[in-house]
C-alpha cells in the first residue's frame, strides 16, 4: 500500500434493526452507561494534523474519575492511540479502579500513516479495508500491550463507520461497537448517517453489540418521527426555531454544548419512551479549559460539572442506575433479542 490510500466517502445509512433490538432481561431494569473518549488535545478548528499528539488533559481524568465513582459509575474509557501509546497517559486511565478501557480509533494520528490527512480520511471507514485494518490492528495491539488486556468495546472517532468496520472488529474480537450516534448525519461531512439508528441496542449482523449514543427528542411535537427534524433542515434556523417554540428538539446527553435543563427534560422524555439503557458521553480534553469549543474557560468548565449535578440526580429520579460494560455484557446475552439473528443494520 502506498502512501496514497484512496479515500472513498461512502456516507453509509444505518438504522435501527427492529427484530435485532436486545430483550433486556427484567432485572436490569433502566440504566445509564458513561462513556469518555480519552484522547489527544487538538484544535477542532484547524486542519487534521498527525503532530498532534499532546495528552496532558489526561492528569484531569482522575478528579473526574472519583466523582463518578462516588456516583456509582464505572466509566467505560475509549482510548485513542496518542493516549495508549503515551506511558504516562495509559498508566493514568489503567489505574482508575472500577473503569474499562476500549479503544478509540483516530485515523489521522493512528499507525499506519498511509492516507492523506484530511476530512475525508478522519472517518476511518472511509479508507482502504486494508489501512482500515492496518490502523485497527496496531490500536489493539498498543492497548494490550500497556493494559495487559485485550480491549472489548471500540468506537470510530466522528462516529466514522464504513461498510467494512463491523466486521473488521468482529474478526478482532471486540464484542461491542459504540460508533453509531442515535439521530445524527454526518453526510455532509463524508460521514455516515445515523439519522434512522434510535437509543436502543441491537445485534448488528455481524453478533456485535451495538450501543448507540443516545439522543432523545423533546418537545411537544417529539413524537412526530423522521420527517420532522429533516424538514426543519431545509429551513433556515429551522431547528432552532422549533427548539424556542418548545415544539422539537434533539437533545445527546452529553455535557458538552447541552444545557443542563435540556438534558434534565431529556431524561423525563427516556424514562416516558420506555428506554432500557442511556449511554452518556464526552471527552477527555474537556476536562482543561481551551482544549475543546465545549470548555474554553473555567466559566464553561463550571457549566460541565454542573451539567452532571442536575444529570444523574435526573436519572435517579426517573429510575436510571448505572452499569458498567460487564453488566451490560451479561445482561444483553442473558436476554438476547427482539427477533432472529442475522438481519442487517445497514440501509
């Protein structure tokens, strides 16, 4: 392979497998998963660059660590190259009690370098099945070799899936894939498009554990479906304008860019939907001002702890406990699925 790997923008369409969805057994009840991608600080502004591999914001991790784990919140930590293959940086993650380390993959700073960074190429699905492999092989390979363990879950930096990706983790073992974020398309971008993938997990077709990151419509028109939200697309401020009204609005449950309010109202809404299992996310550099457009200051930084005092007092209240992967590993195997195996989450 050459230095030149052909980067192909497949903007793939997922959705929602019904039939594949997980019959959560009764005893797992609701619960709540936090997931971190912990990864490089680099200016989201700028072009993707491979000398950017500074992982300082990692010393923050342990503070946040042990207000989760106060919370009864074993993290799930999605580590990307720069941070596994950092000795300082891994030791950090790996000595927080109660977490799992998975792995992230961020193609632009991820060996081996043979495509032009670039937008196209920082989704890794859309490179060579080949480099896509190449890149995957040498991320496991890293993580096992500080952690000592093999990681078990892996998500695609951008939520960057290709039509090779799924089966790319299968053969490696991974056992649970968390790239698909519930109601968003990134299209437009040389993404994929999750606008059809709901909050539920599913068995992908390739026997992986989908868990999507969630995304719950509120608002009083929030039972409209699809149609609405793409309308309001091709509107100008369209969204923004069903948002003020109170009407529709779409609200990831995450800290970063969502007030707490919305994300209160967010977790009413689940908890009305039926919802079995949330996952909640953010990023490691968020954690140190200026490193992500979420936090810029320490007024911002305030806004992000905050966010978690009126979140997880929400999710208590509408019956939401926490789980670590392995009890959701357990759980979803003891209660399987919805309907047969085998069906495709790809449109």
């Amino acid at each position: 392979m050459t230095a030149d790997a052909a980067v192909t923008l497949h903007r793939m369409r997922f959705a929602t497998p019904a039939a594949a969805r997980v019959a959560w057994p009764s005893s797992f009840g609701r619960r709540f998963l936090v997931s971190v991608d912990v990864e490089e600080e680099f200016d989201w502004r700028k072009p993707f660059s491979r000398a950017a591999r500074g992982v300082t914001a990692v010393a923050a991790l342990p503070a946040m660590h042990a207000r989760l784990a106060d919370a009864g919140i074993g993290p799930l930590y999605l580590v990307d190259h720069p941070v596994a293959a950092n000795p300082r940086a891994i030791a950090t993650v790996a000595a927080l009690a109660g977490a799992e380390i998975g792995a992230q993959l961020h193609p632009w700073v991820n060996p081996p370098d043979r495509e032009p960074a670039g937008e196209g190429a920082s989704f890794v699905g859309n490179l060579p099945r080949e480099v896509e492999a190449a890149k995957l092989d040498t991320l496991i390979a890293t993580i096992e070799s500080a952690t000592g363990a093999a990681p078990r879950a892996y998500r695609a930096g951008r939520y960057g899936l290709g039509p090779a990706s799924l089966a790319l983790l299968a053969e490696r073992g991974i056992r649970v894939d968390t790239s698909m974020r519930a109601r968003h398309d990134y299209r437009a971008a040389g993404g994929a498009d999750f606008s059809h993938v709901g909050n539920a997990a599913f068995r992908t077709r390739e026997g992986l554990l989908e868990l999507p990151l969630s995304t719950v419509d509120v608002g009083r028109w929030r039972g409209a479906g699809e149609w609405l939200p793409q309308a309001a697309r091709r509107v100008p401020k369209g969204r923004g304008l069903l948002a003020r009204a109170g009407l529709h609005s779409r609200v990831p449950l995450t800290p970063e860019g969502v007030c707490a309010a919305e994300s209160v109202a967010a977790v009413r809404a689940a908890a009305q939907d039926g919802e079995r299992l949330l996952v909640l996310s953010f990023h490691s550099p968020s954690l140190v001002p200026g490193n992500t457009p979420y936090v810029r200051d320490d007024a911002e930084l305030a806004r992000f702890h905050a966010w978690w005092d009126a979140v997880l007092p929400a999710l208590a209240r509408h019956g939401f406990e926490p789980a670590s992967l392995a009890e959701v590993l357990v759980a979803a195997d003891e209660g399987g699925m919805v309907g047969p195996a085998g069906l495709e989450p790809a449109t």
